[in-house]
C-alpha cells in the first residue's frame, strides 16, 4: 500500500502552495500528497509544471480529491448544471494528466455537501448521476483517471451512504475506471461493521480514506478497530491507496465546510501537526501491514 496525507490538514482555505506539501510530505515519510480539484484549472501552466517538476523532484506521487459546487452536479435536473459539471472536468481533466493524477475521489456522484434546504429526490438523483456517470468516465478513461465515488455520511449526502449503496452504484456505471471509496470517518458514521465493509468493497475498492470518528490522526482516538481493518485490506489484497484526512483547525472556509468549531488540539501549531502525522504514519503502517500486531 502506498500512504499519504491531505494538504487541509494545515490549512484553513481551500488551495494552497502545493510545492511547500510535496516537500513536507517527503520529510515526514508519505509516499503520496492529496491535493484538491478546486481552483486547478485557474493557476498559470507554469505553476502546474513547477508542481510536477517538485514531486517528481521529491518522488512523492499526487491524488485529487474534489466535492463539486451545486452548480457542478451531474445528478442535477438541469441541463446547464450537468454542462457546466462536464466543462469543469474538461477543463481539470488535461491538468491532473500533467500532473501524473490518476485517481480523483469524492462524491463526484452529486454536489457536496447536499442543499438539504430542498426535498431529496434519490431515486431520479440517482438514475441521472448513473448516466451521467457513464459519460464522465469516458471522458476520464482519455487521461487514464480513475473516478472514486466516496460513501458519505447521511449529513453530507443521500445518494450513496454505504458501501452497499455504493457498490451497486458502481456496478450499475459499469466501467472499468469507476470503483469505491471509503472513508473510515464516514464507515463509523454508516456501516454496522467496518471491516465487513472493507470485505464488502473487495476489489472494487479504488481508494481509502483513513482518520478518527472525530476526524482526528489515525492512532489518536480509541473507536475505530484499525488492526481489523488492516486485516480485512489484507484479505481483499488491497494494495492501493491509503490517505488521512484528518480536520483538527477551527476557522476559514476548510472549518465551516468540514464543520470544525473548535480546534480539536490545543496545540495546533505547524510543528505539532508535522509531528503527529509522522507518528500516525508509523501507528498505521504498523496497523495495516501483514506483520501487524494489535494496536
């Protein structure tokens, strides 16, 4: 398995200097950095090819992530919603293919998180985002991207909660660049049993995001099973992509949008966080590879 780390977990606005992660990344040991969709298609060539030139400098690979705005959403009724959702992704797609990304995840399903200021409609949401989906993955096989669809917790989407839900979502697309993601802050929200879950995706899963049930560092809570959940990688001989996720500073766009209201350590300096996530990296390598003993 490869392991990396979100870049919003040092920062409080969406974007930000890329380069100085990559680097910071490769100190503390990560093999990958996560960077978000958002804004990518706006920064000047030369900036997307200084970030290639630094992690390929620094030998750490990239993945996306990205939350689509209301007026992206592929399940939406409305056809200039659908356009303006396929014009940003052929607008992103040619630049993560520059930058060596191959898989993006998140609830690239609808738009997050969903207005629930108005009525649900799932089932027409569903049938819309399935066919749309097809479309999009078409369109992401030319750059060689995997498209992640992330089971998300009941506060932040309907269309797909579970890794059932989810499963079958990826069956009905059906295409081979279209798998499961998992998240373990939303599994413990969703999911009667975690490693049940993990076994459920099999090798359907595409990418697996990893943090505490209060969106803190892997190893800093005491709910979620990660020994068993390393087991159950195991069984699925999953040897993709690991990455945390964790939210742990209060303010800015990335608290409001993640519903952090407080900081969750009373020390969040960049020299803490730079040192605890090492030790979670080290907590979760020892968690989920095959040598592993209880944790």
């Amino acid at each position: 398995m490869q392991y990396g780390i979100y870049y919003a977990y040092w920062e409080r606005q969406w974007g930000a200097d890329y380069l100085k992660y990559v680097e910071k990344v490769k100190r503390l040991g990560f093999d990958i950095l996560e960077i978000s969709c958002a804004g990518l298609k706006d920064l000047p060539g030369e900036a997307i090819l200084k970030l290639k030139e630094c992690k390929d400098k620094e030998g750490i690979s990239l993945t996306a992530g990205y939350g689509p705005r209301p007026d992206e959403d592929i399940s939406s009724e409305n056809p200039d919603i659908v356009k303006r959702a396929f014009q940003f992704w052929k607008d992103t797609f040619p630049i993560l293919k520059i930058l060596g990304i191959h898989q993006v995840g998140g609830g690239l399903y609808a738009s997050w998180p969903a207005d629930y200021s108005k009525k649900p409609d799932k089932k027409g949401g569903l049938e819309r985002s399935i066919r749309n989906m097809r479309k999009l993955a078409k369109l992401a096989e030319e750059y060689e991207i995997e498209l992640d669809m992330e089971a998300l917790n009941r506060h932040e989407g309907y269309l797909i909660n579970t890794v059932k839900e989810c499963r079958d979502y990826v069956n009905e697309v059906d295409a081979e660049n279209v798998k499961i993601m998992l998240d373990t802050y939303h599994m413990n929200i969703e999911e009667d049993s975690l490693e049940d879950a993990v076994l459920s995706a099999g090798r359907k899963l595409g990418h697996f995001h990893i943090g505490e049930n209060n969106r803190k560092l892997p190893g800093q809570g005491r709910i979620i099973p990660w020994t068993q959940i390393g087991k159950a990688l195991q069984k699925i001989n999953y040897t993709g992509t690991v990455v945390m996720e964790p939210f742990v500073i209060c303010g800015g766009e990335v608290g409001q949008d993640i519903r952090i209201w407080r900081n969750l350590k009373e020390d969040c300096s960049e020299q803490i966080l730079d040192r605890e996530a090492e030790e979670s990296l080290k907590f979760i390598r020892k968690a989920f590879e095959k040598e592993n003993e209880d944790v």
